[in-house]
C-alpha cells in the first residue's frame, strides 16, 4: 500500500511543473427568475474540470484560456435548468437567470456509463439529487432510498441496510453493484455493503443513481438486479466548508464535515467524512424457527424447548430408545436472547473518513488520488446474526480521466476489529450460544460437574439427562400424559440443571473467553481479512455516423477469514478467485435525435464458473418538439455468480453446516430424512432411503434474461410521469437445499446416518452432517412487476410526488426445501411533499411508505413480514448572515412496526435536531 500511494502521488505532482497556460478571469452573479441570487450554483467550463459554485451572494469567479474561443460555460443547479452560456473573451460582471427546470432536465451517467438526458435513457433509472440527498432522515443514506420508486431496503440493524429492486432482496447485497464514484463498497470478505458505510461521505454526495433490473452488459456479473451508483462532489467546483451536527433520541449523536479547498488552478484537496453514534434496537422474535430451516422444531411455547428466531445456543436433542417415553422426541435447550449475548444496551456506531487530491495534468486530464478508511460497530445478518465490533475496510483509489477516456484502480482491505485475541472483536451470535451450552457445568456448589467417570459434564449434558430422567418418571406418574410429562421435565431441568444465567460472573466469563476465540467448533470470534482489488478503464469514441464506448476490468478476491466463516485458515493463507471482462456499446440516433438505437455487450470470464456473455439492445423513441414523451424498450441478459462467501464458506450453525460449492458437487438425502430417523437407520431399510436420494452437481452461473418497456415524460409544464413493466427469467437459479450428506461430497451410508443423529453442534467433527449449500435450481423461475411515479411542481413553495410499486413472483412450485429469497413486498406505495418557504429561508420535507405484507426467506430464518406505514420529515430554517441552518426531523415518527428482514428488529422511531453550517 506505501508503494501504491507513493507511486500515486508522483504521478499527480510530475506534469505540473511544464504545464503553463494563458487564463483570463470570468466573474459574473447567478440569480433566479425574480433576480434572487442563488448560491451553491455550479459554473463549469465545458471540456474541462475548470469550475467554481456561486456564493451566498450568486457570485462567481474562475479562470479561462480564450485561446481557442469562445468558451462555453455551463451553468447547473438542482431545481433548474441547465444553461450553456458560449463567451468569446472574459467577462468581469456576467449576469445568469436560472429557469425552473422539469423532470427531464436532468443528466445521468449510469445507465449508459455516458452522460445523457435522463428522459432518453433506455432503462428504468433513478435519480437522487442533492437537494433530495440532504432530505434524507435515516440515519443510514442507504435506507433514505426506500421512498423512491421499485427500490427495497433491507435493514439488518440501524445503520446496515443494503438495497434491492425487481425482487429477491435480502439483507445482503448480493445481487446488485453499489458504488462510490465507481470504486465497489463491499468488505468483499462477506459479499455486502454495509448500508453506506464504506461509500461516499453524506456531505459530499452529489447525486446517487439506481439503475433498475440486469446491467450486465455494462457492469459485469452481479449488476443482476440493479446498480447504486453514488458521484461525489468536485473539489474544483465545489470549495468551502460544510458541517452538520445532530443529537436524538436513542442516545443519537452525528457529526459529519466536508472541506474543499483550491491550491491555485489546477490542485484542489478534499477531506470529508464523520461519525454517528446511537443505541441500537435488537432483534426479539421469539416465534419459533420455521421448519424448513429445523424440521425437528417444536412449536413456540412446546415444554420440550423450541428453536426460537432471536435465541441462540437452544439447541436440540433428538431422543432414541435410550430416551424411553421420549424415543423420537426432540427436547431443545433454553438458550439466550440476543440482547443476553451483546449486553451493553447494545451500542452501535459508523465513523468514516475520506481525503482526496485532484490534480490537473492538462487542461482536458485529471488525477485524482483517494483515500477511505471506514469502521463500524453493528449487527449483519446472513447465514447467523453476526455482531460486528470495530470493523470496517481501508480503500486506496486512483483514477486519471480526459475528455472521453478514464483509467481507474482500487484496493480494498477489510478487517474485523482488532487482532489481539485479548480485546474485543467481531462474532458470531449462534456460535457463541452453542458453545455456552458446552462448558463444563457447575454445580450448586460451585465445583465443576463431572460423571461417574471423572469426565467433564457439560450444561447442556446435565440439562438433557435432568430432562429426560424426569420426563419418563412423570410419563409414569401420569399415566402415559405426555402434555404433563414435558411441563414436569422442564420445571425440573430449570430448577435443577440450569445453563449458564445471563448476569453472573461465570456467564461473563464464558462469553468473554469464546468471543475472544477464534478456533472453529471453541470459539465465535469472526475474523474478516480479504482483499479486493480492481483496474478498469473506459474510452468514448464519438462520430457523427456512431458513439462506440469500450471498457474493461480485471477483479480480484484474496479471502481470508482464518476458519472462522470461510473454508481458508492461517496456514493455507488466503484464497484466491479472479473475474475479468471487457465490453463495448454502440448507439446512433436517427429522425433528427428523435430515435436513439443501442446495443451493448460484455464477456465476462470467472475462474470458478467459465466465461458468459451478457447482452442489452434498448430504442427509446421521444415525441414533441422538446422531446417531453421518451417511449423506451429493453432486453437484458445478466449474469450472477454465487457470492464470495457461498463459494467457499465453511460455517457450523449447529443444525447445519454451510459449506460452499464450486467443486464437484454433492449427493445424499432430503432432510425429509430428519423427521424419520428413528425408523429408516436399520440397514435393511435401505430400499426407503432410494425415494430421499438428492444429488447437487457444482454450481453454475445464474442466468436472466429480461425485458421491459416504460414511458418518461413531462405531461404538463409541471406535471412529470415515469412508468415502466418488466418480465424476467432466471434459469440456473441459485437458491440454498438442505440434505444429509458427507462433507467430502459423497452419499452417507445407513450406518452414517445412524451415528450422526442428532444432527447438532456437538457432533462438528463427524462427517455426515446436514449440510445447506447454495446450487441450481432445475427449473426457470419467472417474475414481473411495474412501477409508477408522478411529480406535480406547484412552484418553489410546493412538489408533490407520490409513486407505487407492483412486484410479483410468478413461479410458485419451487421444489421441496428450496427457498427462493424473493423476499419482497408485491405492493409499496409513497406519497411524499417538499418545497421552500420564506424566500427559501424555511424548507421541509415529509414522506409516507406504506409496504405490504410478505414473505421473507433466508438461511437464517424465514417468516412474514408484517405489513408497514412509515412516516419520515424534516424542516430546516436558514440564517444566510450565519451561514447555518437549524434543522428538525426524524423518521418513522409513529414508531410502527418497521420490518424489513425477518429475525431482525423493527427500525423503530429515531428524531433528531441539529445545526448545519455551509461557509462556501
């Protein structure tokens, strides 16, 4: 890393010293259509990276090389239309009128990976202003996108949230691309984003992109349902200082600054970044775990024990004969709730800081170097729930851009908190449960518990045995009632045999020395050291007969996380998997641009799964002399590999072990076995094994194809309308099966079987196993949906928007066992107003999401999400003379119930007020 930046940094510092040029000044004032000034307007010299933004006067100032006249100035604002103002020499008092702008006024870059109107592109995208950006309420900028149109966000904790569209969301970010100024913000050792902890600063996001549906054939495998796309402020056109400060409820505290500065003409420095801090809320679902995950389980409140959602460490018996009255039984331990495990009030924090120098090395070419360290304090769900304590990723950048070509590279380095054993780092919350449940004993009085033969007894030993001696002796007792047998055996193993009591020294102890463990089957201790590396360029060929962009990228995983989630350890070092591709675009427009055709294609090669190639052709036709009605048609083809972590994790839950599948595959039964053990273990019950047989070959890539058409519009002056369709399928679905088996891939014999059951943690070292991997599914899975959304612009005092969406899965007979993580709601609608009062002194904000009901699925739990109204606001009032705004607002300010992944917490009510200071 010393040698990268130091590389970095004499390639940006070089070419200054011979680059000399004539400039002249420009000075002018912006103001509105009633001749108000307006500050924070960017004025940007065409062709060049040469710019400043008005002050709280409307005035501006840059430097320009007239030599080869006229020079156009192009002058943006949110809100406005952008005006191209062509000058033939300088100008000392240049006066600009803004006119309010429509929907279609503005530009995007995501979709095409080229600038273009946003009425013109061909395919459902969205674009986040800035103005919409500092609207936010959420504490998470990531979760502030679910009021938009057809975008899901999926909240594992306050301030982890990854987003989704056209279904099959999750609370891991594995079927779309998030970026930050094109740079991916995953910790590639678990495959996700944490919300936008490793993206761009709050205070220097320009504007965020969501491009809807398959982007593959620009962006490469796993820009399969979508792509977040976060551009950042410039320093050149941006300078000042900026700090926002809040406090709320939940012991909230925020502070975020930006500063950009320009040393002279052609280097300008950034630094921004900041830190939030509050209580999170903690997941509490005690319903019981579905059968799908734990087909032994009982049903929630049952005095055998049940498998509880927000439990950890309750694991389960199955009883043989030498159970008696309980043969065929399972008896599930009391285990401990989350908030047992994290203690602490449950403290959860996000602190990120992000410098970069930008240099000019021509007129027309730009270097910038970057840098991001990023670091967390929260709680990811995925396979377990997963305690994340002071960890994050370093993320070093460099991109050198021209006029119509960019080179880029980064490297990101993540890690799980810090790496003395003696101190705090990140776990796993089911680990550290089940292994509670396997310390030796201690008995009423305090000495450690032992058998007849001077072995260790562990809690849940003694909790099993108490149970069971005491369930067959009220089964007799009671004449054979088995209801009084259970509730006897249980009071009696409470009171008797008792784990590990949340609250005592013995328990703080324990929790301390398996957190601090990072040794699979003793330990919880997630360690997280994988690194993700990544070149790229893109060049734009522009004629007059076609527009030709070309690019390419070369991606590579070093995964590491010592045994502890994936199949790596110390001693083999990290794994290695490689993807690289390389695609172009062609697109023309005909009947005097009214018609603009493209067709793009990228060939991806993985070193797992072969080489794809990913399609999209799309028309958009525009109607009226402004071309206010853009009809727009596509068709994708997209693929997705398995996630890292899928590829090769190796994660004991207990009632499984999770183990990745690129090899050759795997084969043995149905877990229907599970619910038969007792009768089927005899060898000569073999031929009822046959009609359970499962076999999985490796996994493939996952492929849709998709189509959709939509219309985008200003209907009226101030009426703005963008709807769309789509219809995908998917063939080689990738979804998770359970099955006994042996983990070298091979079918178990009867014999096996028997030895294995039950299948629990305690058993971590036998070979066969349930075991979940992630394979194919053989059949196309088909979904649709359609999405709308309207804008009225009443004037700067008033804009009402509102949008609904409709998505639905169309395939319902999935196989047995399979789940297929669609996971979103099939109707979601906002109403939302905002506007400017009291000569843009007072703004305000509100919106209101309402969100059915669904089903959500995952390999942690699976259950219905109930359905959600959420109400978010906020008011600010400007002092111009001190540059500050006092600002109020909160979301979900009702406190309803705000699911969004199942065994996760509601996102319950967070309100705040705060200060925002603006100093251009």
């Amino acid at each position: 890393m010393r040698h990268l930046f130091a590389s970095i940094l004499l390639i940006l510092w070089l070419p200054l010293c011979g680059w000399a040029q004539t400039l002249q000044t420009v000075r002018g004032t912006v103001q509105d259509e009633a001749g108000r000034p307006l500050p924070g307007v960017t004025v940007l010299i065409r062709g060049t990276g040469t710019g400043d933004a008005t002050n709280e006067q409307g005035n501006f100032e840059l430097k320009a090389d007239f030599a080869k006249a006229p020079v156009v100035l192009v002058v943006s604002f949110v809100g406005y239309a952008a005006q191209n103002i062509p000058l033939s020499g300088p100008e000392s008092a240049l006066v600009v009128k803004m006119r309010t702008s429509g929907m279609l006024d503005q530009v995007v870059v995501s979709a095409s990976r080229i600038e273009e109107s946003i009425g013109q592109v061909p395919v459902t995208v969205e674009k986040i202003d800035q103005r919409q950006v500092n609207n936010v309420t959420t504490p998470d900028l990531v979760a502030g996108l679910a009021r938009f149109k057809s975008i899901d966000v999926s909240s594992s904790s306050m301030l982890l949230t990854s987003f989704s569209t056209r279904g099959f969301s999750s609370s891991r970010s594995d079927r779309v691309i998030q970026l930050a100024d094109y740079a991916d913000t995953q910790l590639p050792s678990l495959s996700s984003n944490f919300g936008n902890l490793l993206g761009t600063p709050i205070l220097d996001v320009a504007s965020v992109e969501v491009v809807h549906g398959p982007a593959s054939a620009l962006y490469g495998a796993n820009a399969f349902n979508g792509v977040l796309l976060t551009n950042s402020k410039d320093p050149f056109k941006d300078t000042g200082l900026t700090v926002r400060l809040r406090g709320g409820n939940r012991n909230l505290l925020d502070g975020q600054l930006r500063y950009a500065v320009k040393l002279g003409e052609r280097v300008a420095f950034k630094i921004s970044g900041g830190g939030i801090r509050a209580d999170d809320f903690t997941g509490r679902n005690f319903d019981a775990t579905s059968k799908l995950l734990e087909p032994a389980n009982n049903p929630a409140g049952s005095n055998l024990g049940y498998d509880a959602v927000s439990v950890y460490g309750d694991a389960g018996n199955t009883f043989g004969a030498t159970g008696g009255a309980l043969n065929g039984k399972t008896v599930f331990l009391p285990g401990f709730s989350e908030a047992d495990l994290i203690t602490d009030n449950n403290p959860t924090y996000s602190v990120k800081v992000s410098p970069s120098l930008a240099v000019k090395l021509t007129e027309k070419i730009k270097a910038t170097a970057s840098y991001r360290y990023a670091a967390t304090n929260t709680t990811f769900q995925a396979a377990s729930r997963y305690r994340i304590v002071d960890a994050g990723a370093h993320q070093g950048k460099l991109a050198i851009e021209g006029r119509n070509w960019v080179v880029r590279a980064f490297q990101t380095r993540d890690f799980s908190g810090k790496r003395d054993p003696l101190t705090d780092g990140s776990y796993n919350l089911g680990f550290l449960g089940g292994v509670l449940q396997l310390q030796q004993a201690t008995g009423a009085n305090g000495q450690p518990v032992v058998d007849a033969n001077g072995a260790p007894v562990s809690y849940a030993t003694r909790y099993f045995g108490t149970y069971a001696a005491a369930y067959n002796q009220a089964f007799q007792a009671n004449g054979g009632n088995a209801d009084a047998a259970a509730l006897s055996a249980r009071t009696t193993a409470n009171a008797n045999a008792p784990v590990l009591q949340p609250g005592t020294q013995a328990f703080k102890d324990a929790r301390d020395r398996i957190i601090h463990n990072p040794t699979p089957g003793q330990g919880a201790r997630l360690i997280l050291r994988s690194v993700l590396s990544e070149a790229s360029g893109q060049y734009n060929f522009n004629s007059e007969i076609v527009d030709v962009v070309v690019g390419g990228a070369y991606r590579r995983y070093d995964l590491g996380s010592d045994g502890s989630l994936l199949e790596d350890t110390r001693e083999s070092g990290r794994i290695r998997n490689y993807e690289y591709g390389a695609y172009a675009q062609a697109s023309r427009a005909f009947l005097d641009d009214h018609l603009k055709l493209a067709a793009a294609g990228r060939v991806d090669r993985f070193q797992n799964f072969g080489t794809a190639f990913s399609p999209r052709v799309s028309a958009v036709y525009s109607l009226g002399a402004e071309k206010q009605h853009n009809f727009r048609s596509s068709y994708s083809r997209a693929f997705r590999a398995a996630s890292q972590d899928a590829q090769y994790i190796r994660l004991d839950v207990g009632r499984a072990i999770l183990v990745g599948n690129v090899g050759s595959g795997f084969r043995g039964y149905t877990t229907g076995l599970a619910t038969q053990l007792p009768g089927i273990l005899a060898p000569t019950r073999t031929a009822d094994l046959a009609a359970l047989e499962y076999q999985s070959p490796g996994l493939k890539l996952e492929k849709v194809n998709s189509g959709e058409v939509g219309y985008r519009g200003q209907l009226t002056s101030k009426l703005f309308v963008d709807l769309d369709y789509f219809y995908s399928a998917y063939d080689n679905f990738i979804a998770t099966r359970n099955f006994i088996g042996n983990l070298d891939g091979s079918r178990p014999t009867p014999a096996q079987i028997g030895a294995a059951a039950p299948f629990r943690f305690a058993n971590a070292a036998l070979p066969t196993r349930v075991i979940q991997i992630n394979t194919n599914v053989d059949q196309t899975v088909k979904s649709q949906g359609a999405g709308i959304s309207m804008g009225y612009n009443f004037g700067t005092a008033l804009t009402l928007t509102g949008n609904y969406s409709y998505n639905a899965l169309i395939t319902k007979n999935f196989q047995p066992g399979t789940l297929s993580f669609f996971n979103t709601p099939e109707h979601k609608f906002n109403l939302g107003v905002d506007g400017l009062l009291l000569e843009r002194k007072l703004s305000y904000n509100a919106n209101f999401r309402q969100v059915s009901s669904y089903t959500f699925e995952s390999t942690f739990a699976t259950g219905t999400i109930p359905s959600a109204q959420v109400v978010d606001a906020q008011l600010g009032y400007t002092v111009p003379k001190l540059h500050t705004t006092v600002q109020v607002g909160g979301t979900n300010l009702f406190d309803s119930r705000n699911f969004q992944v199942y065994g996760a917490p509601s996102q319950g009510r967070i309100v705040y007020a705060g200060l925002l200071f603006d100093i251009d």
